[in-house]
C-alpha cells in the first residue's frame, strides 16, 4: 500500500501543510511535520471530504477543527516593557481609555490616564482583552538606535590611544604629565589649559594622543573593577637614582592584570646618581625586559623637569598605538566610560566622559550607570566649549541628575524616557546583586573548585617587611594542586589598603595579610566589594588554611569579632605596673575580658591579654565609644602614643 507525505496531500488539497497537519491532529492523529507520511487510504477519504464541501469550512478555521462549530480569533499580540502608562494600555488593547480606567476600578485600582501600571497588572489585563502579553525590556528598547546603528557597518577610523601614567610616588609622574601638556598644546592654546577635567588630549606629528590625568593605578583598577577596560597604553614612571618601588611592582601588577602594555619612562636620568641600568636589572625581575636586553618591553630614558626624551617617548606611544590598530566608528550615537565626577556648587553634577563610539552631541539623552539626564552643555580639555565628541575624546558634560561613579557606562539613548527607564532598572538590578555577590573566599573555595568555577586562586599578599611578603608569597605558591593554580598577584610591604582591595575586587582574589592590618577605609571597601581578608601571625597558620580550602576540609570553630578600637594619647609610668596608655575609645567598645592587639602604622607589634582597664581610678569591665580610659599589657610595655589598640574576641561558630 503506498504512503503520500503531507506536503505533498496539501498540494493536491489546496491548503497549507501547517493547515492540514492542524486538522489532521484535531482528529487524533499524530503528525510530527510536513515530511510525515500517511497512509493512501487516509488520503482517499481526506479526498471525498474536501471535494464534499469540507474544505470550505476547513479554510474559515484557522485552528485544528476537532469540532467544526466553534471558531477560534486569532490572539493579539502587545509588546511593552516593566511599566506603562494607562493610556498606552488601552491605545495597545485598542479601547477607549474611559474603558480600560472602569477595568482597573473593577481590579480595586484607582488610577488616572497618565498613571502607570506595573507588569502583573498588564499581565491580568491582557487576558482579560484576550492578548497575547511579550515584555520589551527598558534596557533592549532604549537602545534599539544604537543597536540599529551598529547593524549599518560604519566606517571605522584610527583613533586617539588612551594613555595612564602609573609609578612610584615622587619619580616624576606629575612633572613628566606638565611637560607633555605644556610642550604639545595647539600653538593658539600654549599655556591655555584653563580648566582641569581629569583627561586631556596632545597632539604629536598630526596624531593625538589621550592621557588620563588620574591618581595613577587607584583609579586605573577601581575602573577596571567596574568591567570598564579604559586604558590602551600604560606609562610606568621609574626614577633612575631610585629605582623600583613598592609602588612601582603595584603599578606593574596592575598593568599586567589588566593587560595593558607597558612603557617604561626612565626618569630624572639627568640627576646625580641615577643609574638606567640597575633600574632595567630590576625591571627584568619583574618580567620587564628591555628591548635592547633581547626583551619586549620599551624602555625610554627620559628627564621631565628639562624635557630630554619627551619627543621620543611621545613616538614610541604612537608607535605602540598602530601596532594595536585602535580603530572606532565616528557616525551614529556615542557610548563611553565616565572617568571622573564631582559635584559643582555652581554646575550641579558634572562628569568627565571619554567617548569609545560615535559622536556625542548637545541635547543627546544620555545614562551612566544609575544616573540620567540630558546633555546641556560640553567642556573639552582646553576649557573651550564645543558640540560635539568623537571617539577617543575627554569631555566633561554638564545636565546629570546625580553624580555617576568613575568607570560606570555611559551609553547615548532614544530620549529621557529610555534613559530614566534604563537606570531605574540598572539601581533594581544592583540592589539585587548585592544581596548575593559570589566573590572567591576560602570557606567556599572548594565548592567553587568542585563545580569547576575556579581553576586559580588568586592571592593579595600583603607583610610588615618585603621580606615575609617573599616567603609567604614562596610558601603558598608552592601549595599549587592539579586542580588549582596558586597565583599570587601582588606581594607588598606595608598595611592593607582601598588600592589593595580594588585589585582584589579586580582580580577576583583574597587578600591575605601576614602581621599587618586593614586601615578603616579598607575594611568598608573590602566589605562593599566582597572581598575576603586573611589575617596571620604564623606562617604556618596562612599555609594550613590555604591548603585545607583546596582540599575542602577548613571548617573554622572560631571567628574574630573586632569590638572596638581605642587611641592612645599620652603614656603614663606606673610604680610596679610599668607603662599605662591613656587612651579614647574611638568606636565600639573596649572589654576588660578581650583580647586585644596593638597597632602601629596598621602592622601589629604586640598581640595578647589586657592587663587593666581603668576610668579614672576605678577598674571597670568596659568602655564605650567617646570616653577615655586607662589600658595596659600584662607582658606588654612598649606603648607609644598614636597607637590604636584593637579589642576583639573569639566567636564560636556553630
């Protein structure tokens, strides 16, 4: 018996195969698609019926027709995005407002024609229309102009290199920026940088260069933190008669984690005792070879305070550039990346943008982040003000409803209603993530490993002397598993700073601090940002927890609770109970029964049990926040003033 496939029966029947297959299942058969094949008797008797008179009342359906009597409309279709207006509901549902306001009454919703209606709400309405509901998000619809834009292939062109100078404090890094700005303005503006807006643009052989005036890796990492990769270009500023730095290997880590490449400006070669070489030896331990040592890195003498070298190293970044063909498209809205903000009495918030798309212009709706607002008025480098912004382009822009954060987007929108829309979603959409932010810490460590989102912890490594930052960065880069790399990132001397948690944000790494303590701002970043701190006084202690979070087995018993920091002010000479710090509780409280440590420029000289805490005379049990005290060490009794001692306990966890 011979077998016609449905596409083929829909031919000789007239009717599409979506058709017939419809109304071949609203009869129980079980038709998979147009290729699937049925039986000749099938197709002889679907024959008769169509010639009988069925087809007609087939073709008025557009449903399967298991029973022919009932004819099903055809759903409408509404798009919208989170909210609209009551208005447009009922323009959308094609009804009169007066009609789509008694509906809302009948739902126990008084609202008025501008009034809006959350998505539940459209959702009940819908069906009570017999709509078909699909959401348009604010972020996708606002952006239908740029994304349109990017479809039509514009012509990109060379642009701007963006340039951040990074480096050791004192090495010439300011100096080396006024040099650049004062020698390669536009003749018609020598002299005349007139208003500082964080960036500003030089011209050399016809080509400009963008430097990024900022507080060097502080601000090139907290960008960087915010998934704004700004910088194409890094200037490590290196003097000659010093040498590498701690701030200098900083700098460095923070380049190579960003990978950005790296020139190096060897500066101040024109003071006595500067030696290029040693500095390139230094270098070349930190993986910085020079070219002329066979490496890759370049590596220009320069003198910022006479000028020698300028000009060559202005080459090498445009040398550099073309290597890295930096090309963007000119035409069609702008988007870019806020690099600084502030508030100006007289201007209200104002922001300093550099453009990485497009043109930016006058009147564009603009939003950053969770700010929004239309532009008003643009200000470049040289204080002039202009209309529009290419690619490459520092600009600061004034008509913002807030003051956005440095590295946040900024994206040029249909008009102020998308803008509003799309930054009311990114502050929901914040609220939400901070409720759960998964950064890597060591009590999860090995979930993450096992479930394979982590193939490399990172580590911060920070000591009171270079060198225990060494042999703790040695000991758990040792700790290196099959499964996991131990990386350490960044190894530095001193105490725990907002720096070092921003590259650990970064980076996604732990911060792991060998005798030494985070200062105050540290403690709220890393607590903002999610970053686990490890503290230790053994060696031994930082090893074992490490390699039991690789190995899934750290269950911490105790947790340290800090109660309360006091500051010692003046020191005291007891007969028989040595030296006593007068001290002022500067927040939480101070405990008789606590343990407590005492700190010095943030690294902790000496950690144990309170010997006395006494007010005035008397001996107490605690003192609070805002009153002075007597505190001494039972074997402790080299106090000094400015010293912060800090009272904490030991929590068991259940």
């Amino acid at each position: 018996m011979g077998r016609t496939r449905i596409y083929e029966l829909a031919k000789i029947l007239s009717v599409t195969s979506k058709q017939l297959i419809d109304y071949l299942k609203g009869l129980g058969f079980e038709i998979s698609s147009h290729m699937s094949a049925i039986e000749d008797d099938l197709v002889d008797i679907l024959k008769e019926e169509f010639a009988s008179g069925e087809e007609s009342d087939f073709k008025e359906s557009e449903e399967p027709v298991a029973v022919k009597t009932t004819k099903k409309k055809k759903k409408k279709v509404i798009e919208v995005e989170s909210s609209v207006t009551v208005a447009e509901m009922a323009q959308k549902l094609e009804v009169p407002v007066t009609e789509m306001i008694k509906k809302l009454m009948d739902l126990g919703l008084m609202l008025t024609q501008n009034a809006e209606i959350d998505y539940e709400v459209v959702q009940i309405l819908a069906d009570e229309y017999g709509a078909k509901l699909k959401q348009k998000s604010a972020l996708a619809s606002s952006c239908e102009k740029n994304e349109a834009d990017k479809e039509e292939e514009f012509v990109a062109i060379d642009r701007a290199p963006v340039v951040t100078i990074m480096g050791h404090v004192d090495h010439g890094k300011t100096t080396l920026l006024d040099r650049i700005r004062n020698t390669k303005v536009a003749a018609s503006e020598a002299g005349g940088i007139t208003q500082h807006i964080g960036a500003y643009q030089v011209e050399v052989n016809n080509k400009k260069i963008t430097f990024l005036d900022t507080p060097g890796h502080e601000a090139f990492t907290s960008m960087r933190a915010r998934g704004a990769q700004v910088t194409d270009i890094a200037i490590l500023v290196v003097a000659a008669n010093d040498g590498v730095m701690p701030q200098t290997i900083e700098a460095v880590n923070h380049a190579k984690a960003a990978k950005v490449p790296i020139i190096v400006a060897v500066n101040k070669i024109d003071v006595s005792g500067a030696n290029p070489d040693h500095v390139k030896q230094q270098l070349s331990e930190h993986g910085l070879i020079p070219e002329d040592w066979g490496g890759d890195t370049i590596c220009v003498p320069v003198s910022a305070l006479r000028g020698e070298g300028i000009a060559e190293l202005l080459d090498m970044i445009i040398l550099v550039s073309e290597m890295q063909e930096l090309k963007a498209p000119i035409d069609g809205p702008a988007d870019g990346i806020i690099i600084e903000a502030k508030l100006d009495k007289g201007r209200g918030p104002t922001a300093t943008v550099l453009v990485k798309r497009g043109t930016l212009e006058i009147g564009d709706s603009v939003v950053a982040g969770t700010v929004f607002g239309r532009i008003r008025a643009m200000v470049n480098d040289k204080g002039q003000n202009i209309k529009v912004a290419g690619p490459s382009t520092p600009v600061e822009v004034l008509g913002l409803n807030d003051v956005p954060q440095a590295g946040d987007p900024f994206q040029v929108t249909r008009d102020d209603r998308a803008a509003r829309d799309i930054a009311d979603k990114r502050l929901d959409k914040d609220r939400a993530s901070m409720q759960k932010v998964t950064k890597v810490s060591l009590d999860d460590l090995f979930a993450q490993i096992q479930s394979a989102d982590i193939k490399e912890l990172k580590l911060l490594i920070k000591a009171d002397v270079q060198g225990s930052a060494e042999a703790v960065k040695q000991s758990l880069e040792k700790l290196s598993t099959a499964e996991v790399k131990v990386v350490a990132i960044h190894a530095g001397v001193g105490a725990i700073s907002e720096s070092d948690i921003m590259l650990a944000s970064a980076s996604n790494a732990i911060v792991v601090g060998f005798n030494v303590r985070p200062d105050a701002i540290a403690k709220k970043a890393a607590e903002k940002e999610a970053v686990d701190i490890r503290l230790y006084r053994i060696i031994y202690d930082a090893v074992d927890d490490i390699q039991k979070a690789l190995k899934g087995l750290l269950e911490p018993k105790f947790k340290e609770d800090i109660i309360g920091h006091a500051e010692v002010r003046a020191v005291f000479k007891v007969p028989k109970a040595g030296n006593i710090g007068g001290c002022y509780v500067l927040d939480g409280k101070v405990v008789r029964s606590a343990k407590a440590r005492v700190l010095r420029d943030h690294i902790v000289i000496y950690e144990g049990e309170l010997g006395s805490l006494k007010r005035f005379k008397d001996d107490v049990k605690e003192i609070a926040t805002g009153f002075e005290c007597g505190i001494g060490f039972e074997k402790f009794n080299d106090i000094k003033e400015g010293d912060i001692i800090e009272a904490y306990q030991m929590v068991q966890i259940e």
